[in-house]
C-alpha cells in the first residue's frame, strides 16, 4: 500500500501507530542534525520530523527532499512537545517521527509558492494551472464546488428528477450568443453547432414524456468575454412539465434554503426569497439584477423638482425625463475629489453630471444647492429620507441612464461603506420580463430570455400591435447583484411558437430549417412545461466569496478564451484541415 493514512487525518488518538503517508514536500527546514518536512496531501498537512537517529538513508533523502517533491514517509505518530502544538492544523497536536523516507519523484523549484495563498500574476497561475489547482484556495474552490454538485445533484434525485444527457454535438440554440461550430468530416460543408444551452433538447425530452429532467450541462457561448463569461460554463439544466412559474420558483427556492447551509454553513439566506417584477427591480433598485443585501434604493423625485428653477431638472422633466436620487447615510462631508470620482462614475453609465447636495448641520451644501429653493430642499430630504450628515446624488436624465447611473452609485457605495455582511447570501426573483427588446443597429425584434418563452397570456394578443407591451413568463433568480439563472415557461402551441419566430425576423422557410422539428415535435402532444438553468460557477463563486468564476473552474479560459496551459486554441496540420474541407482564408 502506498499509503495507509492521510496526512490531515492523524490526530492525538493515532499516537504510538505505525504510518505510511505519501504526497508532496510542502516545506522543508533543515535545522542541522533534524529535517523538519512539511508533508501535504489532499486531507492536508502533517509534519514530519527526520532526526539523527533515523536510518542513514532516510537522512540522505530527507536532506534530497525539496518543495514539491513527491516522497513516501513510514514512521511513527508520536505527541508535539508542548511547545511546538501549531493550533492553527488540524494535526497540528501531532508528528510523524520518520523511519524511512523514500523519493518518488523530483520537482523543479515551481514559478510561485504553493504553500502560501500571495497573490501571483494570473497569467503565470493560468499556464501552471495544475500548480495552482494545488494551492489552499484553489482546492477549497474545487472541493466546494464538488459538494454543491453533489448536493444539487442528490436534491433533484430525491425529487423524482431523472439526469439524462444531451448532446453536444447538435443544430444552433440559441440564447443569444454566436455559436461554436464543429465541422463535419463526413458532410462536406456542414456544421454542428455546440448547444448554447440543452434549451430545445431539454424541451424535446418533455415533449418525449419524461416529466421532470436534470444535467449539469455545459453551455457553449461565442461571446465578448466579461469577468463573470467564459466560452464554456456548466449550468444545473431542468426542466419540468405540468407546472406554473410559482412550482419551478419554489422548487428553486426549497432546494437552495437548504443547499447554502449544507455546503457554507457560515453563511446565511434570508427567506423567502423576494418576489419583484422587471419593472419594479428597475424603479427601485436601477438594475434588474439588484444587490438585495442593502436598502439604498433609488427614489423618484420628479414630482418634487420638476418645476424646479434649476433649468437641468425643469428641462430634463419637460422632455419626458426623471430625476432620481439616492441616499449615502454619513457622506456629507465627501470632499470635492470624493464627488468628481462619484460624478466619474455617473458619467461612464452616460450621465451629463451628477447633482450632490450634502445636508450639513444648518446648511444644504453642493453644487446645485444654490439654485434650489428652501422648500425644493426640504422635500427632497423628506422624499429621501435624508437627515443632518447625509449625501443625496440625484441624476436627472432619461430613465435609462437614470438607471444606470444611480445603480453603478449605489454599488459604489456598498463597497466603500461596506453595507454588506459578506455572509449573507440574498437571492431575489425579478420576474415579468418584457418579451421583447429592440435591436436598433439590426432593425429588429430580439427575445429578452429566448424565443421559447411563452408571452403572458392576458398581453400576447397585443404582439404584433405593440411588442414591448408583451410580457413573458420568464424569471431570474438573482443572487448578491449577479444574475444566477434564468427560466420560463415555454410556448408548446406551435401557433404561438411560429407566431413568435415571425416577430422575430425569421423568415417561414429559415425558421423551418433552424426549428422545425420543435414545431413538429409540438404537434406531437407537447404538455405544458416550463423550466430553469441556475449557473453552477457563479454560483459556486458567490459561495466561495470569489468575484471572477475562473476561480472556481479547474481549467478556465483567458478573457481573451484561450488557454494558456495547453496554447489553445492551435493551429492545426494543413492535413487535419483538408479532412475538414476547411480552407483559411488569408487575413485581410
Ligand atoms: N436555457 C436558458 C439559459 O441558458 C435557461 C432556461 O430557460 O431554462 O439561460
């Protein structure tokens, strides 16, 4: 046996037994006469001591060993004097007084330390992946994220979920993104596309009968790369029939009360989870993925300023504008460079300014403060709520930027203020989402979830007079500000669905050629069903108290999508390509 024991496993009630540990040097300190060695495998860390009375060659292996060397240790566990107990392990009671050390294999000295969490450049722990996986962070990451799965995995099973797997070599599915394409080697010219979700197949198997279907799906996604994007990403994928939006939201609901507790019983879900529609997240909160865990909301003060003498607002309100402001508790002393940087901030989501009054004993002071009346300045501090100390931002401009603006400013102030406990995990449901949004640059008609989606019925009949008046029974589950899934209830009338490819621009024949086995597959007796996809890496990241999913993905891609472990994506033998019948068009 190579081993008989894990490392982080000996405790003071293995005192006195005989051990055969093997894993890598996590440190080694040679005091001249005693080699202290550091011994790590995946349980953890347990110290292992070499002293003169040892056997002479475990001595002259001990004294070989270097970090990451990969060494077998047989010994004895023996009690830590009482001075040297390391509180700070789990083995940290006890040592393993080595009789023989053997060396399984060398290291070359790796490009960072592995045994210390300091930051290194990620470019260098991106190509060393396979070092970084072995570090404390990464390995918590991993191993958290294993236990969500298997959670999630084991509550759908108990449920009455089958998992079943879908392929990835399929036709388009759209969510939104351009796909990845596969050529065909046997089909000159074609191509599969790899799914964007299982959306369709996850539909299909309703439509086959199976009632209530599970995967943890990978989704492929050729999209402008943001902190939180990969090209690849894995999605907890279900779908049910016979159920209305509240089933799958309580289902969701249930599952992840009791999931963050198991898995990160240090942090804490308020219940229940939030109800709020589109409209509402964006009147409130300016985003319709908000940070539930702080009020601050976003409070209109139109009614009170519109008239106002101060031509930004009286202009802004008389051209169908809004003024909104929020308030940040204690910010009336911000100096002139703390509001230039907030004015910044306001600027980058398309603000012309942004209005400051500070409330400071016996005066309103700011940069408009002046142009205000005594009572526009009382109002607006009853409005907000504001009292002696306060900082009100107002931006007055279209509802959009509006928006936008006073949500980049709240978050703003949730970091600087820290009005968050980082432990608390909020979850919110936004839900009737419009059906469709405007494409200006392409002149057309897009679907905010996906074309699957079915309209709200009492709003449907308006589709094609007034398309953004429809409606959807689409719902997201947001999480600490991030989007955490996405889900509907589908169309399985292949009326509405084709009423709905046409509003979107398909043309009878391509929606035929791109869907028309969903179409036929609902003629088929397709029952009612519905479904959602919470992504598994963000959620994994806000657990694991991460802001960027590639720490919680074993091998992730640059924000550029490549890898910079194994140099893909490669150029491949001009052989492989003729196979393909591919040619490269030279660059332009
Ligand atoms: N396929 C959708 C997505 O990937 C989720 C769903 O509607 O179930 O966002």
């Amino acid at each position: 046996m190579f081993k008989t024991h894990s490392c982080g496993a000996l405790r003071p009630q293995d005192v006195g037994k005989s051990v055969t540990l093997a894993g890598w040097v996590h440190l080694r300190r040679d005091f001249g006469g005693v080699i202290f060695i550091v011994l790590r495998d995946r349980s953890g860390l347990v110290q292992v001591v070499v002293s003169g009375e040892s056997p002479e060659e475990t001595q002259t292996a001990a004294a070989q060993a270097r970090s990451e060397f990969v060494i077998q240790v047989e010994g004895t566990v023996r009690q830590r004097p009482d001075n040297q107990v390391n509180p700070d392990w789990p083995t940290g009671d006890v040592e393993v007084e080595a009789h023989a050390v053997r060396i399984l294999n060398t290291a070359k000295t790796p490009p960072f330390y592995i045994y210390d969490d300091s930051p290194v450049d990620e470019a260098l722990r991106l190509k060393y992946r396979y070092l970084d996986l072995r570090r404390a962070r990464l390995q918590r990451n991993i191993i958290l994220r294993h236990e969500t799965v298997q959670f999630l995995r084991q509550a759908l099973n108990s449920r009455g979920f089958l998992e079943i797997e879908t392929p990835y070599l399929f036709k388009s599915t759209p969510e939104g993104a351009r796909d990845y394409l596969v050529p065909s080697r046997i089909h000159p010219g074609r191509f599969y596309a790899l799914p964007q979700s299982p959306q369709q197949l996850k539909q299909l198997l309703m439509v086959a009968g199976y009632e209530k279907y599970y995967q943890i799906a990978r989704c492929f996604r050729d999209e402008d790369l943001r902190g939180d994007r990969q090209p690849e990403f894995t999605q907890l994928d279900l779908e049910m029939s016979f159920v209305h939006r509240d089933d799958v939201l309580d289902l969701i609901e249930e599952i992840f009360a009791e999931l963050i507790p198991a898995v990160t019983p240090q942090k804490h879900v308020p219940l229940p989870f939030p109800r709020l529609s589109y409209a509402e997240a964006l009147e409130m909160y300016g985003t319709d993925k908000p940070d539930l865990r702080f009020g601050m909301q976003l409070v209109d003060l139109t009614p009170v300023l519109e008239r106002s003498n101060f031509r930004v607002f009286s202009a802004t309100a008389a051209s169908g504008g809004k003024i909104k402001g929020i308030v940040a508790p204690g910010c009336a002393d911000y100096t002139r460079r703390e509001i230039d940087e907030l004015t910044d901030i306001a600027k980058r989501e398309g603000a012309r300014g942004l209005v400051t009054l500070a409330y400071t004993a016996g005066a309103v002071k700011g940069s408009a403060a002046k142009f205000l009346t005594e009572d526009e300045l009382t109002a607006t501090a009853e409005t907000t709520g504001a009292s002696e100390g306060d900082l009100v931002c107002i931006v007055a401009s279209d509802a959009k930027v509006v928006a936008a603006s006073l949500s980049a400013l709240r978050l703003t102030f949730r970091d600087r203020l820290d009005l968050v406990d980082p432990d608390v995990v909020a979850f919110g449901w936004v839900l009737d989402f419009p059906m469709f949004e405007r494409n200006e640059e392409e002149q057309r008609w897009e679907a905010v979830h996906h074309p699957f989606t079915m309209p709200r019925p009492n709003t449907y009949d308006e589709m094609m007079a007034d398309p953004l008046a429809v409606l959807s029974d689409a719902y997201d589950l947001v999480c600490n500000g991030w989007e955490i899934a996405s889900g509907s209830i589908r169309v399985h009338d292949p009326k509405i669905q084709s009423d709905i490819f046409r509003m979107l621009g398909y043309e009878e024949a391509d929606a035929q050629a791109r869907f028309g086995h969903m179409m036929e597959a609902f003629s088929y007796g397709a029952p009612p069903h519905g479904g959602i996809a919470p992504g598994i890496d963000r959620l994994v990241m806000i657990l694991a108290d991460e802001t960027n999913i590639r720490e919680v993905i074993a091998f992730p891609k640059t924000s550029q999508a490549t890898d910079l472990m194994a140099d893909a994506p490669a150029e491949v033998p001009a052989e492989q390509l003729k196979e393909l019948h591919i040619s490269i068009a030279e660059e332009s």
